[in-house]
C-alpha cells in the first residue's frame, strides 16, 4: 500500500468512528424528538457507516498485486463496493417515502429544539467526515460514492434544521416528513448517478467523455499508420482506462513497428487519459475486419 492509500486509509476510519458515534446519538434524539426527519439521517448516517466500511475494505483489497489469478488485479473491487453502495441508497429512500407518506397523513407532534439541535451538529459531523474522504474522489468511484453518500447527508441536515425552525415558530409539524421526502429525493439522485456508473464499468463500456470518432482519427494521425479495426475502449475503474485495437501499417521491420506502437500509446495517454493500451499491429493486405469487432461463442468450445 501506498503513503497515499495509508493516508486515505487513516481518514476513512477517523470518518467511520465519527459517524457511526453519531448515528447512535441521532437515534436516541430522534425517538425522544418523534421526528421522522432525524430517523430518516439516522438511516441515512447508517447507510454512510456501511459505505464508509465497504470503502475502507475495498480500499485495502484494491492495493493487492496481481496474480494469474487475477491478471488486472482487484482494482474492481472498489465499482462492486459503488455497486452496493449505490443500491442500498436507493432501498434506503423508498423506505423514507412509505414512512413520510404514513406520517404526512397523520402528522405527529415533533420536538422542534431537539430536532434544530442534534441537526446543527449533524451538518457539522457530516461536513467533517465528507471533507475527510474528499481527496482523490475524482480519480476513484470507490471514494466519489462515499463522499455523495457524506455531502447527501450534509443537504439533508441542513434541511431538517430549517424544518426545525419552522415547526418551532409555526407547529406546522407535516415539514418533518415533507421534508424527509426531499432527503428521499436527494439520495435517489446521489444512487442513480453511481448505479449508472458502476453498471457502465462493470459492463465494460467506454466511458462516457470519450469520443471514439476522435481517438480513432488521433491514432490514424500517427505517422505509419494505415487504418485501425477491432477497437475496444473500456475501465478498469474510473481512473484506469484501457484499449485494445488492431493497427495496420505498412510491411515494416519489427523495429519500426515498435516506434509505431509507443507513438500511438504516447497519444492515447495524453490525449485521451487511455494508460493501458494493447495494439497488435498488422501490414496492410491482412484480412480486415469492423472498427468494432462483434464477439461471438464459439458453440464448439462448449461440447
């Protein structure tokens, strides 16, 4: 492991023990408050102690070598961590709305004080923790799920102390489950966007803010290349992105096709953030085949 992923390391247990602290002291207000709002974080909170876990864990399971094993080595572990991450958002706010709606029909009486102060401390321990893990995000859909899981939590807080307020000047208590609805809604956006993602990955698609037309014209700019066929563009993770293609070039000396080789790499890997790419090249008059090549079963292999 390395002095970053120790780092990272170090910040998410630190985020973990303060959130799950914290969601223990949110049940208990939020039972003696009768607020479905702070039941509501308290899920939410639990929900960020799980994928705070599940990262650390990934995190850890990602810094493994490969092996014969597992060739591209266990960096995926952290998508399936998003994967799970994600879906259980998405299970987590169906339930806030089955239970706002119950409440919205007969609204109970809600301790407002209790309610505006547990929350003022949530927004300050969820804002603690999302800025802990904030770092490195980017590069890592492990991390990026775990932080929208801690900044969701931050706008829902926020939300549930302003419902506070008002109830406490107005006894309007139908804003706490009214605005449970909006944490509801506010998880199923941070989920969907995930979800696609880690399905996106898994599934091996190219990834979204690349242009295949483009790559293909870069790679045909390079001096010595004829044409490109059976291209394949996917992710490992979010920041790992890999390419395979055939390339045709002229009947040339095996050195000359290296120089070829490193010069299409150099521009994927400038370009296009493509690191890891695997070119088998071909001298024009080989049989050609699709840009994207249709992968069939070969049926006999299987009796």
């Amino acid at each position: 492991m390395t002095d970053i992923d120790r780092s990272t390391s170090r910040r998410l247990a630190l985020s973990l023990g303060l959130t799950a602290a914290f969601v223990v002291i949110e049940v208990v207000a939020g039972l003696f408050a009768n607020s479905l709002a702070l039941l509501t974080d308290a899920a939410h909170n639990l929900t960020d102690v799980l994928a705070l876990a599940l990262t650390w864990w990934a995190l850890s399971v990602t810094a493994k070598p490969a092996h014969s094993g597992k060739t591209y080595g266990y960096h995926r572990a952290g998508i399936l961590v998003a994967l799970v991450n994600s879906t259980t958002l998405v299970l987590i706010a169906l339930g806030i709305f089955y239970d706002a709606y119950r409440r919205l029909l007969v609204p109970p009486e809600v301790k407002a004080d209790i309610l505006i102060g547990v929350g003022v401390a949530a927004v300050i321990v969820n804002l603690v923790t999302a800025l802990l893990v904030r770092r490195g995000r980017k590069h890592d859909l492990n991390l990026n799920s775990a932080f929208l899981h801690l900044m969701g939590d931050v706008l829902s807080t926020v939300g549930a102390v302003a419902a506070g307020i008002v109830i406490r000047f107005t006894g309007l208590n139908w804003l706490d489950p009214l605005v449970s609805i909006f944490i509801g809604l506010l998880i199923l956006w941070n989920a969907w966007g995930i979800l696609r993602e880690s399905v996106n990955i898994l599934m091996e698609a190219t990834p979204a803010d690349v242009d295949v037309p483009a790559v293909v014209d870069s790679i045909l700019q390079v001096q010595g290349v004829r044409g490109v066929h059976d291209l394949h563009i996917w992710s490992i993770t979010r920041g790992l992105r890999t390419l395979s293609a055939h390339i045709l070039t002229d009947d040339v000396p095996i050195s000359e096709g290296i120089k070829i080789q490193a010069a299409v790499s150099e521009v994927l890997d400038r370009t296009y953030g493509i690191s890891h790419a695997t070119l088998q090249l071909e001298c024009e008059g080989c049989v050609q085949t699709d840009l994207y090549c249709d992968i069939t079963i070969n049926n006999h292999n299987l009796s």
